[in-house]
C-alpha cells in the first residue's frame, strides 16, 4: 500500500518536509511548542504561586470563610478568591495583612477598577 506523500513544514520558510499527521519539523517542533505554551496556553499560576501560596490561601481561607466587601454592605457570599491588596508584582508580600477574601465578582471589580484587566 502506498504511503502518504510528506507535507511541507508549516513553519514559515522551512524547506523541510515532515512526516504524515505532523505539522512542523523536527527542527521545528520544539520551537513551536514552547511559543504555545508562552503565549496561546496563557497564564499559569503554578509559576508564581507554589504550594506555599496553596497553603497560606487555605489557611486565610479558613479564618475568613465570607466575602469581605459584600459583608460589608451586609451579605453574606461564600469567598472563591483570596486578593492581594498590595499586588506581589508591585511588591507586596503573603502576610494576612495583605490578603482579602472576596468573591469572583468583588474580585474582578477591584481589577478593573485598578486597570489590570
């Protein structure tokens, strides 16, 4: 049974050809792998956040089980993400006096106010 014919490497300018079901070369590949992990994949948080961030977060988590803001404007909204006031970014640390349980919609609130998202 005949083979498939090899196909041209989607790699703009790559005169190689590459085996059937693939789309980049071997030369190639890597290169575009690691572009898709940088840029289309997005953010990962296990890159700036380790298992001592999980740790402190479930402990912070724990002693303020409630939204902070909405309790303040008397509701009461389980937390889902816990805020740095302070951004780690910017300097800020993992200290309890940095860190605010909020909702998802308190939280985006916050960043879009701040202009990050």
């Amino acid at each position: 049974m005949p083979m498939k014919p090899k196909r041209p490497c989607r790699y703009q300018g790559c005169p190689n050809l590459c085996e059937d079901g693939e789309q980049y070369c071997p030369e190639h590949k890597a290169l575009m792998e690691k572009h898709y992990e940088k840029f289309t994949r997005g953010y990962s948080t296990g890159k700036r956040y380790g298992r001592s961030w999980q740790r402190i977060r479930t402990r912070y988590v724990h002693k303020h089980p409630l939204c902070e803001m909405c309790l303040k404007q008397g509701r009461y909204v389980a937390v889902e993400e816990v805020h740095h006031i302070v951004p780690l970014s910017e300097g800020g640390t993992n200290d309890e006096s940095n860190l605010m349980s909020l909702c998802r919609s308190c939280h985006e609130k916050i960043h879009k106010e701040r202009g990050d998202r």
